[in-house]
C-alpha cells in the first residue's frame, strides 16, 4: 500500500472512531434538546440525503477511474477534456436535482400534511430547501475528491473529515445550547459539506493544476454516459442492498421493530465502512495493474495482496463484534433493542467475502467492464429484497435480515463466477491465502474469549466491555501477526516502522 493510502486509511479510521465515540454522547443529547417533534423532522430530511446522492449518478466512481486511466497513460490533454465533459454533465446534473427538489418542496404539505403539524411541516420544507440549495453545489463539487483520488492524492480528502466532524460536533452542541433547533443543525451541517468542497477546490487547484482540469475541447459524451450509467446502476444497487430493509419494516412491522431494525443495520454499515476505507483508494492501482495486461496468475497475486488487508481487519471486527456485541448494544441502548445484536451479526458475516474482494471491481471498473458487474448485483440484491418481502410477515426482522444477507451471498458467489472469467482469478488459491490461516486463528481467539466469558462475574458491566475488547485486540493482533502474517508482510511492517521513527 502506497503512502498516500496508509495516510488515507489512517484518516479514515480516524474519522470512524471520532463518529463513533462522539456519536454515543452527542444522540442522546441532541434528541434531549430538539425534543420528539424536533428531532423526528430532522431525521425525516437526514434520511433523503443519501438517496440525493444517488442523483450523481455514478459520476464520483467515473471520474477516478477515468483519471485514473490517463494518469496510468500519462495522457493530460485527455485528462484535461474529460474534466471539462464531466462539467457539461454536472450542469444537468444540478438542474435535475433542482428540479427534482424543488417538486418535493412543492408538494411537502401534501405528502406529510396528515403526519405533522403545520409548525413541524414547515420546518420540513425549510430543511428541505437548504439540502436542495446546498446538494446543488455539493454533488457537482465531490468531483474534486473524485479527482483526488483518481491522482492517489488519498491523504487530504480524508483529513478534512475529521475536522469537519469536530467542528460539527462543537458547533451543535454550541447551537443546542443557544436554542436553535433541527434547521439550524442541519444548515450547519450543509455549511460544512460546502467548506470541504471549497477546501478540496483549492487543493486540487495547487497540488495537481488547473491545466489537468479545464481544456478548450471536450470528449464525445457518449461513452462517459455508456460508463456512467451502469456505475449509477451499481450505486443504486448498494444503496438498496440494506436500506430496503428499513423500507420494507416500516411497511409491514410495528414501530419498534423498525427501531430495532434500523440500530442493527447502522451497525452493520459500520462495518462496512472498515472496508470502504481501503477499497475506495485500490482504483488507481488496480488501474496501473490492468494497463500491464497481467496475466490470471499476476491478478490473483494482486488480490491476495489486497484482500489479506482488508479480511484481517474486517475478521477482528467480526469476530470482536461476536463475543461483546450482545452486551455492547444491551448495554448501550438497552435489552428491548437485543435483536439488533443478531441483525448486525447476520449482515457482517454475509458482507465479510464481498466487502474483501471489492478489488475485484476495481480491476473490472478499470476494464472498463461494469455492465455485467452492475446486472450481476442489481439481480441478487433485487432476489434478497423480494424474498425479505415475503419472509418478514412470517419470521419478523430475523427473516428480513436474513433474505437480505441471502441476497448478498448470492452476489458474491456470482461475482466469483465473473470473476474466474474475467480476471482469470484462481478462486481456490484466493480464498485458501486470504481465509485459511485467517480462519483458524480467529476461531481460536473466539474460542478462548467464549470460555473466559463463561466465568466472568459480569458481562453486561462497561469494565468488562472496555478491558475485554481491549485485551482481545491485542490477543488477535498478536495472533494475526505470529501466525497470519507472511514473512514479506512482517517484513513491509518492519520496514514502515523503521521509517517513521527515522
């Protein structure tokens, strides 16, 4: 991993932990100070922005991979036009999601009229057009990030996150305490997504050129079109891989089991996001590899490399998770909320393949080849959610978690298949290097916690909790690394060591 990337996983860890510590403070104070009415309109609107990201339309993930390909080529001029396309292109981009915007805040009284009050549904529309204003600046502006990380500049994109949450977290609490209310933190938070813009602008400008970014000429739109609307296909179908569990509990189970549901999926996409801090930087390599015309043996290697990353670390939360979720989340939100433990627990195990073996669709992003990749999913996923449909009625949230993990198991192996025949990829010799010794040694540091657990004098006490992952952390690193690690891989970390206290 190049240095920009260990500084970009860093930050990005960073910023998860800050989120994560802060965010088991800052809730209960936030729905203590808006109160029910308050808080309710603010998570309403909160939860439209990521579906307004889906209006992007894959350009984020286009981008990077094109510049990405001329960087390989060490083509400018055509890095160049391509930048000034995707200009053309973010234009509609903005007045689609005006457009767009500006309908639901039209019609906001007719569709939540009956749920709230006129106080609480203005409120709701003042929100929603501050998200629509600010959306308009930010979808077009996460190109420069985009543009980054095409470059392998993964460092800055991703200091600024934990700046911007620090700030978010002080000036809350600041506005909270002042009385401001749901709009003034949701303008905040805008504000703030502008800033990163601005910043991110600026560094691109400085560090990378405007040569590399506006030229007299653009490209014909139609293949970036071609490109971006299977990546938006793709992005759609990630968006629905999890959340169409919230839609389909809300449709058909009570209140409460939509709470549980919706804690336990929060979870589980925080897992996730231990592997989106690494995959989101393998483009440009897997770009630099495919331009080589490497052979399935090259490839495979290549993944190895990569998917040992990324399985250590999502195979310590897992297992972490396993052994002190239940009492973590009993103890943190309280026993009626037990089940999101499972739902967390049965989504993780499903994802941990899928999410290790992301490079894949780097190196086929890089091809050039996502149609089938982006049909290949969007048919899996779409199986899980209707199964989930007609499960839940009958098993509750177990049966919806589960026809949805169903469908993501379902698109790993049929990504393996694509795989093998795109790639060349030895599916045995991947899983045997990356799983293996994994596998082994992570079952017996469950097995050795589970025993201990059984004589601990109480489990659900925060000493417990905070001593035990501790201690854990350390046993399964020092087991990842006596009994895991290659002799390469110890000697990478030796070397890295060295170098920074060099």
């Amino acid at each position: 991993m190049s240095h920009e990337a260990r500084k970009g996983a860093f930050y990005n860890y960073l910023n998860l932990f800050l989120i994560t510590v802060t965010g088991m403070f800052l809730t209960p104070f936030i729905v203590r100070n808006l109160g029910a009415s308050q808080y309710g309109v603010y998570t309403l609107v909160g939860a439209m922005l990521p579906y307004l990201m889906l209006i992007d339309m894959g350009m984020s993930k286009t981008i990077t991979r094109y510049v990405a390909h001329y960087r390989a080529h060490n083509d400018t001029e055509s890095e160049a036009r391509f930048l000034t396309t995707t200009i053309g292109i973010y234009g509609f981009i903005s007045i689609l999601l005006l457009v767009c915007g500006g309908s639901i805040y039209y019609f906001s009284d007719k569709i939540w009229s009956e749920q709230f009050t006129p106080d609480e549904l203005q409120c709701v529309r003042q929100m929603i057009l501050v998200v629509v204003v600010s959306y308009a600046i930010i979808i077009p502006g996460s190109a420069f990030t985009s543009i980054c990380n095409g470059c392998g500049k993964f460092a800055f994109p991703r200091i600024v996150q934990p700046i911007r949450h620090l700030i978010k977290v002080i000036c809350s609490v600041a506005l909270l305490l002042l009385g401001f209310k749901a709009l003034a933190l949701m303008t905040l938070e805008m504000a703030l997504s502008i800033g990163i813009v601005v910043a991110t602008l600026l560094y691109v400008r400085k560090h990378i050129g405007r040569k590399h970014i506006f030229a007299s000429s653009r490209l014909d739109y139609t293949p970036i079109l071609k490109y971006t609307g299977w990546m938006a296909l793709y992005a759609a179908t990630c968006a629905m891989q999890w959340n169409a569990g919230m839609i389909i509990a809300g449709m058909q189970l009570d209140a409460s089991s939509v709470g549980v549901m919706g804690l336990g999926i929060m979870i589980g996409n925080m897992y996730g996001y231990f592997a989106e801090t690494i995959n989101r930087m393998t483009l440009p390599r897997a770009t630099r590899l495919i331009k080589e015309n490497p052979t399935g043996k090259e490839i495979t290697q290549s993944m190895i490399e990569v998917g040992r990353i990324i399985a250590i670390v999502q195979m310590g939360v897992l297992s972490a998770f396993f052994v002190f979720g239940e009492s973590f989340v009993e103890k943190w939100v309280g026993q009626e909320y037990s089940k999101s433990y499972i739902i967390a627990l049965i989504m993780m195990a499903s994802w941990l393949m899928q999410l290790s073996e992301d490079y894949g669709n780097a190196l086929i992003e890089a091809k050039g080849r996502v149609r089938t990749m982006a049909i290949i999913n969007f048919i899996a996923i779409f199986v899980g959610v209707i199964a989930s449909y007609y499960a839940t009625p009958r098993y509750g949230v177990i049966g919806l978690i589960g026809s949805l993990s169903g469908g993501t198991l379902l698109a790993t192996i049929a990504n393996n298949i694509y795989y093998k025949h795109l790639l060349q990829l030895n599916i045995g010799n991947y899983i045997a290097r990356v799983y293996g010794r994994l596998t082994v040694s992570t079952i017996a540091c469950v097995t050795a916690f589970v025993v201990i657990r059984q004589y601990a004098v109480d489990t659900t006490s925060w000493a417990w909790l905070l001593g035990g992952i501790a201690t854990y952390v350390v046993i399964y690193t020092t087991s990842i690394y006596l009994g895991v690690l290659t002799k390469e891989e110890k000697q990478a970390i030796k070397k890295y060591v060295q170098n920074k206290r060099g």
